[in-house]
C-alpha cells in the first residue's frame, strides 16, 4: 500500500532506525511523527511480519483514527489486522480471557460467574446505589454545597486515579489531607469520599462487578504478572507503536515497559508541549522513562499542518503568558486577530459574521472551528442560530454533557414516559412544551406553551394527552395553526396506539418512536443531524445499561426502563463519548470545547477562539473531594498546594493548551475577549493578562512600522 505523499527527512530517518530496535519519536502535533509510524507498520507488513503480531497502543481511541483509516482502506494488506487498543482494552480483554486466575487471588463472591464489565455510566449508576444509602444514613458531605451527580464523578476519578498512579485506595485520603492548605474543617470530607469509595469497591467484589479503576488495578497489580499471560503476550506480539504515550498514565508506562523486552521493534511517540489529559492522570513525565530505552532519537521539527506564522505567533503568546518580552513581527501580526468587546453576546456575533465572510471567500465551513474553555448552552445556540441565519451549517461537539441537558434526549425521554403511563412519572406543562418544539419542526415556544396548557391533564395519577381535534377556541386554533395540529395529533395518536400494544424495552421503543414519527418530515429529527447522533446516542446508551444491568443481577422485580428513566432525570447518567468520527465529514463549523477538539486531532484552517477572557483557559475545575496534580507521583508527600503551585500549573496548562491549538491552525487564529462576562462579572484572567500584554507590543510595533 502507497501513500499518496513523499516523506520528510525525518519520517525516512525514524524508518530506517525503527529497523534496529526501539526508536523514539517527539516533536510538536502534525509535524508527521504519526504518519511515520503508519509506514513503519506497512513496511512490518510488506516484509513478511504478520499484521496480528503488532500491537498499537493509544492513550484514548480519537487518537487511533488514522491507524484505523489505515487499515479500513482497500489497499490494506488483506488477511489478519493488528491490534489497535489502549491499556484498558487489553486488561479488559485478558481479564475477560484469565478470568478464572483472577478469581483464584481476588476476593470475587460468585467466582463461578463471569466477570460484568461496567461502562462509565453504569459504574456512575452502582456508585449512586451505594452512595446515597451511606450520604444519607451518615450525613456525609453537608458542608458542600454541589449536586450528587457530581460527588459521584469525584469519587470515580479518584478510584482511577488510585488504579492509575498506582497507590493504594486507603491512602487517598491521607494523600489529599497532607496537601490540603485551607480550613481544617474541610478535610473530613476526604476521608467520607473515600469511605464510598470502598465501599464501592467491595460491593463491585460481591457482584463481579468491574469498573474502570478495578480492571486497571486488577491487571497492574496482579495478572499482568502471571506467567500464563505474561507467555500470552509474548506469542502474540512482538512489535509495538505506542502513539502519544504523554497522555497515558503512569500505571500505564509500567506495563509498557515491563513488556519492552518482547519486542523486536518499538516505536514510541510522543508530543511537545502536550499533556492534555493529565486531569485524567496522564503524566508526561513518567512518559519520559521510556528514553533512555531508545538507541536512536528522532525530533520533528516542522510542522506539516501549521503555517510558519502560526507557530511564531504561538511562540510570542508564551512570551507573554510567562511575562517574557515578546518578539513581534510581521509573520505575527498576519497570524492573529485580537477583538475586544464589553458583553459575550456582541463577540458572538462579530465572529458569526467573520466566519460569514470567510466562506463567502471561498473557505470551507469544515476548515474553520470555533473554540471555547467551556462550551455552555448560550455560546451554543448563539453563534449555531446566528450562523444558521447566515446560511452557515454547524455542529457542535460536548462529549461530557449530562443527558438530561440535552433537547432531544429529554424530548424522548418525556415521551417516553407519556407513554408509560404504568411508571407513574409525572410530566408537567413545561417539560411537555419543550418535547414538542424539539419534536414538531415549526413549533416554537409560545405555540408549544399555549398547546402544552391545554392538552396536558392528570386523570387519576396517569398524564393524558388531549386531542387538537377538541379545542374549540377560534383564537387559541389559529394561534397554534392546524398545520402543527395535524402534526401533534400524530404524535399524539402514535404514543396512545403503543400504549396499547405490547411493552417494549426502552431502546426499542425510542427506535420505532425515531423511525415511524420523529425522522418523518415536519417533525423535529427530520435532516436534523444533530438530533438524530443524539438519539443513537441514547438509545446505545440504554443498550449498554440494560446489557450490565441484566447479566449483573442486581435487579430485583425492578423496571430497568423506569430505572434508566430515572437516573438520567437525577443526572446520574452522563452517556460520555469521546468520537466525532460521525460528524467529522460534514461540511460544517464546528464549534467546541478547545480540550474536545485537542483530543480529536483533526487540524483546520482557521480557528476562533471564543470567551478569551474566561478563567477556564487556564484554571482547573473546582473538584473539593480530589485533586489531580497531588494525586499525581509527581508530588511530594506532606507538601502544601500553594497559591503559586496553583498559578504556576495555570500557566503551563495555557501555554500547552495555547501550543496544541496553534499546531492544529494551517491559517490564522481569530481571538475575542468581553470585558463582563455571561454571569456580569468582569474579566480578569491570566489568558485575558497575556492578551493585553500582546495586543499592547503588537501596537506598540504597528505604530514603530508607520511610513
């Protein structure tokens, strides 16, 4: 198989020294290090090695499209295909395979069954199961003031961080509480954190339940060091290309490295200035260990996706985010634009408008995308309508958003429980209202408000549906108009006619609900792409809870449909995803939060970076029961978290996340500031500082160049 390009000087030298062993390759995103590697696994091929014996591995599965693209294509050699996975594929699989070894060492209470693997959301949904009772029953956590959902998150990341780092979960606490800086008082609530979280742990061990966090401690601690499987590993590969290993954890670079000497040929890469997941526990500097392995060494050193001008003006914002004195010239001014506004709402606009212009010249909507620290609901329906109003498609990408903010998903949902009238769920006037003007194509708020007041009505504790056809009031007729009539009559007969049938799981039901109303023209997901992703998701969503739901056992004489109902209407159930593979080929703007678009790796040609001013650019979420930088083997045990810790991780999270942007950008970078922000406070962040201190030498150079 031929690529349709030539290599650089580089990527012909990391070919010739992945032949003689194990090489590393480093050097900033799209310099072309990836495409290397996929040569490399061609020429493994070509040359006689069979495609199942090289394994890939990837921190995170964006990051293994184009090894996937690779080997989906018809030029691929046919026959056996590598394997392509992350570290928590392979515990999972190998588990799963050594299941009954692991039942012999660890303290499974039904160990003639098999092991149920959890997904992020079902372990939220066991979490909740044992927290509540122990919240409750305790009192734990009354001094914070946050929803349960997301104490739940917090307890989950600290199990994986515990698996990931590598300590042991009793010392999570001690961990938190020597670097805790604040009011004493505060600490408790470590150790109540940490209490759920074995608690958790032991009722995972009673139902042969596995999370994330026990897969990976599981295998680091225990299987991945039998013999059986260490033999397993080594018949079945014997080369490796391990991409991105910055973003892996550091449990993970153990295992790596414990199986080096296995391999014939090794090719590590690794990005300059990234990082990005380590609120997820990836550590770039564990990834570091793997140098002195390496005979040979190669840096990339041009970029191949970001212009000259791009990673100049790149280079002068870090200047200014480290308060250095920038070097200003022309190839920086070219590179940027900076727009200063008093209210978020009017920088919206202004970039609608800009990205307007940029198409009209020519530029495809795919090659622009617009980033924020923190992708709200505002920016969101904002700047989609104002494009949408210009004859602008876009689509937007949030994979940590709850179900339950989504429209479409709540319109299912409320739906779904109209025609359930056997869950006694109760569904008032404004939830009704906004499931029909997501549903009904043309249904706009008023029309839905004065439609929802009128036909919804309780009868004897179940919710009705009264029909158009019973309305008489001339006025309140024509306000709603009989074209949006006919189409809720349909809607409504559709819902009274599956009452009446058969009950159907959930999944099922949402499927036919989608298919034979809802996609059909005039209704809400006809050729609204983002609707229907949305519904696939929920709908594999259900899928996957039922499936560990019902091979768990846990369920006793409960209704699992009204169960997931109701763990997304408490948002316990995040449906997190990580893939824009279905989106990624529609011409459309795509608008984002700037870690989501890192993650994805999919480079454009200019780049809009909204809300400049946000202290989320730099700033880590408030998270009061962990830590990710203390849970970290880079911290030293009984050290403070200080004020200038804190500043001095803001300002290298900006400038990484600076550095990752701007080596994704072919063009020009278009930044807008506001000086109040959405909530009328004004803007004081580190991001919005070094802008000034730009935007001032960068006049300060214009002026001096004035003929």
């Amino acid at each position: 198989m031929d690529l349709p390009f030539s290599l650089t000087r580089e990527q012909e030298a990391a070919l010739e020294s992945a032949q003689e062993g194990l090489v590393l390759l480093t050097g900033m995103a799209g310099s072309g290090k990836t495409t290397a590697a996929i040569h490399h696994l061609l020429n493994l091929i070509q040359g006689g090695v069979s495609a199942d014996q090289v394994l890939i591995l990837v921190p995170q599965r964006t990051l293994a499209e184009p090894y996937f693209t690779t080997v989906r294509s018809p030029g691929f050699p046919q026959g056996l295909l590598p394997t392509i996975v992350t570290i928590g594929g392979i515990a999972r699989r190998l588990i799963a395979l050594f299941w009954p070894l692991v039942t012999e060492a660890c303290d499974f209470s039904k160990k003639e069954n098999p092991p149920v693997f959890l997904t992020l959301e079902t372990a939220q949904y066991y979490l909740a199961e044992t927290a509540d009772q122990v919240i409750d029953s305790s009192s734990y956590f009354t001094s914070l003031r946050i929803r349960r959902n997301r104490i739940y998150s917090q307890v989950l990341d600290n199990l994986n961080k515990a698996a990931l780092v590598g300590f042991p979960l009793d010392q999570m606490a001690d961990r938190l509480t020597s670097a805790w800086n604040g009011e004493s008082g505060h600490t408790a609530i470590f150790y109540q954190a940490q209490d759920i979280a074995v608690k958790f742990r032991q009722y995972c061990y009673q139902n042969n339940l596995l999370d994330y966090s026990l897969q990976m401690e599981i295998f680091h601690t225990f299987l991945s060091k039998q013999a059986e499987v260490q033999q397993f590993l080594k018949d079945s590969y014997t080369h490796l290309i391990y991409e991105n290993l910055e973003e892996d954890a550091p449990a993970s670079h153990d295992l790596v490295e414990s199986w080096l000497p296995q391999f014939l040929t090794g090719m590590f890469i690794m990005d300059e200035n990234a990082g990005y997941r380590t609120f997820l526990g990836a550590d770039p500097v564990s990834a570091n260990r793997f140098i002195p392995f390496c005979r040979n060494k190669i840096q990339f050193q041009t970029s191949l996706q970001s212009s000259a001008r791009v990673q100049q003006f790149s280079k002068t914002l870090s200047d200014c985010i480290y308060r250095r004195t920038p070097e200003i010239n022309s190839q920086v001014t070219e590179a940027f634009s900076l727009e200063n506004f008093r209210l978020a709402p009017e920088s919206t606009e202004a970039a609608a408008i800009e990205i307007c212009r940029l198409v009209e010249s020519g530029v495809q909507p795919k090659d622009i995308a617009v980033l924020t620290p923190i992708l709200n609901d505002t920016t969101r329906f904002t700047l989609s309508t104002a494009l949408g109003n210009l004859g602008i498609r876009s689509r937007s990408y949030r994979p940590s958003r709850p179900l339950n903010a989504e429209p479409a998903a709540t319109c299912l949902l409320t739906l779904a429980r109209l025609a359930h009238p056997e869950w006694k769920l109760a569904v008032n006037t404004y939830e009704l209202r906004s499931a029909l003007m997501t549903a009904i194509e043309g249904m706009d708020m008023v029309r839905a408000g004065i439609l929802s007041d009128i036909v919804l009505h309780k009868k004897q504790d179940v919710y009705e549906l009264g029909s158009f056809d019973t309305i008489k009031d001339p006025f309140r007729l024509e306000q709603i108009t009989y074209a949006l009539g006919e189409r809720y009559e349909q809607l409504r007969a559709w819902i009274y006619t599956s009452r009446q049938s058969e009950p159907e799981v959930l999944d099922v039901f949402l499927s036919r609900l989608f298919g034979e109303v809802l996609s059909q023209p005039g209704f809400g997901f006809h050729l609204h792409y983002e609707n229907a992703a949305i519904c696939a998701r929920l709908i594999e969503s259900i899928q996957k809870f039922r499936r560990v739901v019902s091979v768990a056992g846990t369920f006793s004489g409960k209704d699992i449909s009204l169960e997931y109902v109701d763990m997304v209407n408490k948002g316990v159930l995040a449906a997190q995803y990580l893939e824009m593979d279905q989106d990624k080929d529609e011409n459309a703007v795509l608008i984002a939060p700037a870690y989501t678009f890192l993650m994805a790796n999919q480079p454009v040609s200019f780049q809009f970076w909204l809300d400049t001013g946000s202290s989320a650019w730099s700033e880590r979420l408030e998270q009061p029961l962990t830590h990710p930088y203390v849970l970290s083997r880079n911290w030293k045990a009984e050290e403070k978290w200080t004020h200038e810790n804190e500043l001095a991780v803001s300002q290298e999270t900006l400038n990484r996340l600076v550095a990752g942007l701007a080596a994704r950008c072919r063009q020009k970078i278009y930044l807008y500031s506001s000086g109040i922000s959405e909530q009328g406070q004004e803007q004081t962040s580190l991001f919005l500082r070094a802008l000034q201190r730009l935007n001032r030498h960068t006049y300060q150079y214009l002026e001096g160049n004035i003929v």
